[in-house]
C-alpha cells in the first residue's frame, strides 16, 4: 500500500512539473531573443540620437569638426552607420546595407536573423525623410547561452520538486498507509473470532469513521452471537419441560393399559408439541431479530394464558384468574417476547408455587404493568432469583433469567415486587416510541 501510494504521489507530481516545465521551456528562447533584439534596437536608436543633426552623414568629416563617437557595447556586439544610399560612413559592418539596412532606409525598424548574428537596423529621421541608418549586430548564441542556464535553473528546480515530493510522499504514505494496515489487521483479527479487536484512533477522519463503523459493526455480531448462545440455552430449557409433560402423558397411558385413554394421551402430547414449536419458533425469531417497539395490546396475552395455563393448573385443582384495569396506559413490544415472559411465570407459579395463580394488567404512575402471583410461601433460596445457573440445577434460575433478558431487551423491566409470602413477579411494559411503530407481530 506504501508503495502505490508513493509511486502515486511520485508520478503526479512528474506530471505537474513536465505540464508547467515544458511549455515554459519552449518558450524562453523566443522570449530572449526577443529581448535580445529589443536591447540591440535600444542600443541603435541610443546611436542615432548621438548622430549629429545634418542634411545626411557623410563619410569625410570637416576639418576641425567634432568627431562621432559610438557608444560602447558588449563584446561580440558592433554598430555601423550608413548613408541614405546604404552605405557604410561610420562603425563595423558591411561596406554595402544589407536587407535590415535597406528596409530601415524606408523608415521603419527592421530586426532579422542572419547566418549566426542578430541584425537590427534603425532609421535616423522621420519617414518622410530618412538621414542615415543604424545598424546593430549581436552574436545569435548569447540568447542560447541564457535559455541553456534557465533550462539548466529549470531542471535543477524540477529534480528539487520531485525529490520534495518523494520525501512527502514517504510521510503521507507512511501516515496513511500505518492506519489502513492497522485496521486491516484489527478486520483479520474479527475475522479470526477475536470480536473484541478495535483499532486505534489515527486522527484521520475517514479511517477513524471506518474503525468506528467497523468496531460497530463488531459489537453488533457479537451482541447477536451472544444472545444466540444464551437463547440455545434457554431453548433447552424452555422445552424440556414440555418434553417431560409428554413423556409423563405418554407413559402414563402406556401404563394403564387397556383401561387408559390413548386417545386423549395423544392429543395432550400433540398440544403440548404444538405448543413447543411455538416456542422454539418464537425464541429463535427472537434471538436474531432486533428488538421490535410496536404497541402491545394487553388482550391476546391474557387470551394466550387462560388457552396455555388454564388446563394445566386445573390437573392440579388450582384456579386461574385473569385480571386487566380500565383505561390501561400504552405499551411496546414484541408479542412473541410477550408470550415468553408471561409462559416463564406462569410456569414458575404452576411448578413452584400454590393456591391460586392471579395475573393482574394495571396501571402504575402512566406505566403498564402485569403481575404474576400465587399462593405460595414465597422464594426460601438466598441466592438470585435472576442469577443464570445451569440447566440441571433445580429451582428458579435460566427461566427466570431468560424472561428478564427478554424484558430488558424489549426496553422494559422484571423484578420481584414481593418475593414472600404469595410471590408476586411485576413486569414493566415500555411505552411506544414517539414516532409511531409497525403493528405487532402474531
């Protein structure tokens, strides 16, 4: 990863140093010989300012007449004065005007190169009347020689620029590449089993925005994993006792032989399956799906009781009773987990438990609420009536464990409002979310 973002970094910024080099570099040349050809005109028209004011130059002075003298120029440069006839008077240069001189003669600046030189010739006078012309000759080279050292400046500052960008890209690449190797080592570690791995802040935005989706992503499944670990526990649980249900029906008519009544053995066995499907099919649902906030009506659960419980507690000469207030307040939640909770104290009071078995739905502070209890002399063990314990212990424990992950999870609370005597169990329902909510599951 280091090295494609180095080579990257590298070949953009080639790319932007040949964009801005090689255009600049094609046209310096023209830009100094284009100075170079202004200087030399500056330096012809400084001459013909110099010339004295007379009809034409002549190529013998008057005796006793001031001499011209040409200004000095740079070495290899050399000026020449003719004639309006184009020819020499005065200077170095060719003794007959050549084309710059004789298109001066017309009146106007003229500028050409010639062989290795550099012509420029400038008219003395105005166009109407031209009285000599200045010529100037430089070496073409001198243009050359200076385009050779900027493009040598050029090359010098381009190999400073890529290697500026070389060591900046090593620490971008380090600085980048460091974090994105840290979380792909973090995502092997998860994928290993290691949910727990998270990744160290990096101070980049983007990566740290990745870590945290991923680190998200990582509780996520573990939360689901692990309710699914404790939902197979509770699974077993909840169904062994039905199994236990069955077999006591089916040995019992096996028993009794030809006095007994397969008939009525089989059916009970068959509800008692249908019943467990039931379960099974709920706490699997449960334990993969999220907890669902929709509005929970208090009828079908009571419905769902007096059909699972009544029959039950009447083998045992026990009574049940159903009681729901008026204008109950609101509740969310999943009926699925509904019926758990409610099957779990039920089947607490029915093995546990005496007398009668009261399940009252009211209100407490705007708060909907049920209340399971019975007759019994109250819960004697000290440990916790919610502690997990395992699946061969007797007494309270994955039961009552399970109904309370299953409140929780719903958003709601189960406690015991009074463990003795006659325990009463209370379960606080979570009220509907503002923004309205799906209707409830079956």
């Amino acid at each position: 990863m280091r090295r494609r973002i180095l080579r990257a970094t590298v070949l953009a910024v080639v790319c932007a140093v040949l964009l801005f080099a090689v255009p600049l570099g094609m046209v310096v040349p023209r830009l100094y010989q284009q100075d170079e050809v202004r200087e030399l005109q500056q330096l012809g028209e400084q001459v013909a300012v110099s010339l004295p004011v007379e009809p034409a130059v002549q190529p013998a002075r008057p005796r006793g007449s001031d001499p011209v003298e040409l200004p000095r120029a740079e070495r290899g440069t050399r000026i020449a004065v003719y004639d309006p006839g184009a020819r020499r008077v005065l200077g170095d240069g060719p003794r007959a005007g050549d084309g710059p001189v004789r298109a001066a003669a017309q009146g106007r600046a003229s500028s050409r190169r010639m062989d290795d030189s550099l012509v420029v010739a400038v008219p003395v006078g105005g166009a109407e009347r031209v009285r000599a012309m200045v010529r100037v000759t430089a070496p073409a080279s001198q243009p050359l020689r200076r385009t050779a050292l900027t493009w040598s400046g050029m090359l010098a500052l381009a190999g400073l620029a890529v290697g500026t960008g070389v060591v900046l890209s090593l620490r971008s690449s380090r600085r980048l590449a460091r974090p994105l190797e840290e979380l792909a080592g973090t995502a092997r570690r998860m994928e290993s089993g290691d949910l727990g791995a998270r990744a160290e802040p990096s101070g980049i935005p983007e990566t740290d925005a990745v870590a945290s989706a991923l680190a998200r992503t990582a509780g996520r499944v573990d939360q689901l994993l692990r309710r699914e670990r404790s939902f197979s526990a509770d699974v077993s649980h909840q169904l062994r006792t039905a199994l236990t249900g069955v077999r006591l029906d089916l040995e019992t008519s096996l028993a009794a032989g030809a006095d007994g009544d397969p008939c009525g053995a089989m059916t009970s066995a068959l509800e008692r399956l249908g019943s467990m499907e039931t379960t099974l099919a709920d706490l699997l649902i449960l334990a993969r799906e999220t907890p669902e906030r929709a509005p929970l009506d208090p009828a079908p659960l009571l419905d769902h009781i007096a059909r699972r419980w009544h029959g039950e507690l009447a083998a045992q000469g026990r009574r049940l009773r159903l009681l729901a207030e008026d204008d109950l307040p609101e509740g969310a939640g999943s009926g699925r987990a509904a019926r758990q909770i409610l099957d779990v104290l039920l089947a607490n009071a029915c093995g546990h438990g005496r007398g009668t078995v009261t399940v009252r739905v009211r209100d407490t502070g705007g708060v909907l609420a049920v209340d399971v209890e019975d007759e019994g002399p109250g819960i004697a063990d000290d440990r916790p009536l919610f502690e997990r314990r395992p699946q061969d212990a007797t007494g309270h424990g994955i039961g009552l464990a399970l109904a309370r992950s299953l409140a929780e999870a719903e958003g709601g609370r189960l406690f015991a409002s009074r463990p003795y005597p006659h325990p009463r169990f209370t379960w606080l329902i979570a009220a509907p979310p503002d923004d309205g909510a799906t209707a409830t599951d079956g």
